[in-house]
C-alpha cells in the first residue's frame, strides 16, 4: 500500500487525503494548526461569513425602497465575530471528522522535508518523528504580508486573520491595499456601519478585475460614503493616544481608529527544508509546480497558496485531487484555469470566468461581448438592485462562450452557469435555448446569449 503524507490540512491538504484514501493509499496530514487552514480557521470562511453579515445590514437599510419601514440597524461585532469564529471552528471540526472517518491520520505538528521520500514531524511538545513516505504533497498555504513599518498589533493595526477579535465596530477604519482582500473588508465593515477610508496605491480599486467590474464597485462605494483615496501610497501606520494614523508617499497623514493592513500574501515555505532537498522555488518563495502539482523532485508535488497559482481555495482544492490521480496512478487532465471562475465577495459581488475583457481590449482574444445592465431586469426591479450586470464573451465564428462576468448580488451563484458553459464548450445559440425562470436574474444571461446571434455570422 502506498503512503502519503501531506505537510498542511488546508484546502489542497484536505481534498487529496479524500482522494489518497479513495484511491487506497495510507494516508498522514501534518497541520500545526487545525484541519482546514487558513481558508476554514481565519480567511475564506469567516471573512465570507463577516460578508454575509453585512448583507444582511445592507439588505434591512435597503428594505425602505422596497416600502418595508425598519427602526435604525445596528450591529453587535462581539456577537457577530464569535459566531464567526464558532462556524470556523465547527467546519474545521467537520473536515476533521470525515478524514478521520475514512482512515486518514492526522498529526499536529509541523513537517519538514528530509529527502524525496520523508519528512520529519515536530509536534507541539517537542517531539519528533520520521515518516517514509510514496509521495509527499507540500500544501503549507500563505500567510498576510507585512511591511515592517506597519506591523499588526491586534489591538489597533491588523492584518485581515486577526479582525475577528474586534470586539467593537471601528469607528473608522482605514484599510490599505485595494485589492480583493481590502476591497471586501472595506465594503463588509462600511455595512456594518464603520466610516471607512480605502487607500490604493493605484488609480482605481480592484485593479485586477474587469475594469467595468471596478468602475461600478468603486461607483457604490462612493455612493455609500467610503473614502477613497487613490494614487496614494501608504509608507508607515503608527499607533496614536487613540487610533492610528497612516503616512502617505505624500508626507500626508490619514487618522483613523483602526487599521487594516492588505497588501498581499506570502507563502508559508520557510523551514520546510526545500533548498536542501532541492525543491524549486520562485524569487518570492513559492513552490514551482506544473500543471500536474510536481515539483521539480520526483516524489514530492504541491499544491495551493504556497504555490502562487491563483489563489483560490477551489484552485488549491483541484491542485490536491490532480496531485494524488497523478502520484497514485489514476487517470487525470492537466490542471487549467481557463475554466477556473473567481469572485470577489463585495457588495455587489463581482464574479468572473474564462476570457477576460483585458484579453480582448490587449488583442490577445478575438472576441463578441454583450453587456447588459440588470437595471432593466424585471427581477432586479423587484428586488430593488439599481447597479450591476451580466457580461458574456464568446467566439466570432462558432459563438461558443469562452467567458463571462457577471456583477450582482450572489453573483457568486449566477455565474455557475456560465462557467458549465465555458467548461462545456456551449454556443450562445445553446444558452439562449434554454429556458429560463421568468423573472430572474439568470434571465439577463440568457438575454445577452440571445444578442450575440447574430455576431456569429
């Protein structure tokens, strides 16, 4: 029987133990600090949980326009954060008691390559021990960056994996980095009721995404009464008598009570002896994989955060499974993100696959696109939603969608559909086909497949 052992429980720990086990292999996790992860313990689950709190803030202010009259809201952060972490905790335990289920053996403790084929485990006391293994699989994640003039203290300055200790709401927040990270706390916290500052080095939020995306995220926040400060780069957070103040490149000061640092990730690679077995590693420290989660060392793949392959839980998930079908002998298809959709849990929410409109505005992708605003869905009327849409991408001579974005509330959901049809190869022609519910938002996507007809011809 074949042993593998995973150094980290997270995402893309987690999925390829069930695979491992699926396909027969004795099977060990090492994780130091619970079965999920960053993702489960302090990032996707409670940072997605924070979200779907101020949702619910946003969703009972917003009833007025919908003629439902309610008393002022107001928010409860001790209340609302232990919860948060209860969820955490409890879905950790969950993961847990499934691998256990299926015979996975978990060590708590950390894991440090020996050669290709062991690792050494340090547990919590001290204590070690050497595990052999057939493959091993790297799936240590990634960790806030820090700047050195800004260090989180956990009372005043943050990084995004020790907010929920808050135990009341900022009065004002400032947040740093606009990126995915800050972009969703900002939008989270100013629904809960904090008054909050974005700063962004560059001249627009969410730079990475498509630019309509951005332009009507960065138009809601403004409406709301965030402050946006753009073009401004933020050189030092210090501490003050009661709050903080961030230096700008500018010599100029932004006060606040509260700071949240977001200004990237690092991998979690340090100690786990690659340079001395050899593994490759990028300037930054992630490991270098291939389509197929190897290393450069036979033996030992890699998978997730600590790789810097778009970096998404889902992505680390599939980078497991793919890892255990190739060690283990199944049969498996190269990992491609072609299809991979992502979203950024703002409100609204912003979710894309496939093509991108920078591929095309570059003149790397020939492309149709339609974008239809759900300002003129008869759903969206009802539902009260003024801002957002439905953009599809698809070939010129075959009409086959390659791509898609869709902004809206729960946009996460809507763009399933979008996705089956890049994954699928489906035509425009297909989509429009199909029936829909009436009314729906999903309706909208239907209607952009059914504009783009006639530019197949």
């Amino acid at each position: 029987m074949a042993h593998v052992v995973i150094v980290g429980g997270g995402p893309g720990g987690y999925e390829a133990a069930l695979v491992a086990k699926q396909l027969g292999a004795e099977v060990t996790i090492i994780e130091a600090n619970g079965i999920g992860g960053s993702a489960v313990l302090t990032d996707v689950v409670p940072s997605k949980a924070l979200v779907a709190v101020a949702e619910a803030a946003t969703d009972i202010r917003g009833a007025a326009v919908l003629g439902v009259h309610t008393t002022e809201v107001t928010v409860d952060l001790s209340e609302v954060n232990a919860r948060l972490k209860k969820w955490a905790a409890t879905q950790s335990s969950d993961i847990s008691a499934r691998l256990v289920g299926v015979g996975v053996r978990i060590i708590a403790g950390t894991g440090r390559l020996t050669s290709s084929s062991s690792v050494e485990v340090t547990t919590g006391d001290g204590s070690t021990e050497t595990l052999t293994a057939d493959a091993i699989l790297l799936a240590t994640g990634a960790r806030p960056r820090e700047l050195p003039s800004a260090l989180p203290d956990g009372e005043r300055i943050f990084s995004w994996e020790q907010l929920y200790d808050l135990q009341e709401l900022p009065e004002k927040l400032i947040v740093v980095g606009s990126g995915v990270t800050g972009a969703e706390f900002a939008s989270a916290y100013l629904a809960l009721g904090s008054d909050v500052v974005l700063i962004s080095s560059r001249d627009k939020v969410l730079p990475g995404e498509d630019v309509d995306a951005a332009d009507v995220i960065e138009k809601v926040f403004n409406d709301r009464g965030m402050t946006l400060l753009e073009k401004s780069r933020a050189v030092a957070v210090r501490r003050t008598a009661n709050g903080v103040e961030v230096e700008l490149a500018t010599g100029d000061l932004v006060q606040g009570s509260h700071c949240l640092m977001a200004v990237g990730s690092l991998p979690n690679t340090q100690d786990l002896g690659l340079q001395a077995v050899g593994v490759e590693t990028s300037e930054t420290g992630f490991i270098t994989v291939d389509k197929v989660s190897r290393t450069n060392i036979r033996g030992v793949y890699a998978a997730g955060d600590c790789t810097g392959v778009l970096m998404l839980a889902s992505v680390a998930a599939m980078q497991g499974r793919i890892a255990m079908w190739h060690a283990l002998g199944d049969s498996v298809a190269p990992l491609n993100l072609d299809t991979a959709s992502s979203n950024v849990f703002t409100d609204p929410e912003i979710a894309t696959v496939g093509v991108s409109q920078a591929d095309i505005d570059s003149g790397a992708v020939e492309a149709n696109a339609v974008t239809l605003p759900l300002a003129t869905n008869a759903r969206a009327k009802m539902q009260g939603i003024s801002e957002g849409f439905v953009k599809l991408f698809s070939w010129p001579d075959t009409g086959i969608v390659v791509g898609g974005v869709v902004v809206a509330p729960k946009a996460s959901e809507l763009i399933f559909s979008i996705a089956l049809a890049v994954e699928n190869r489906l035509t425009v022609d297909q989509i429009a086909h199909t029936f829909t519910i009436y009314p729906s938002l999903t309706g909208s996507i239907a209607e952009a497949a059914l504009r783009l007809h006639n530019t197949t011809k």
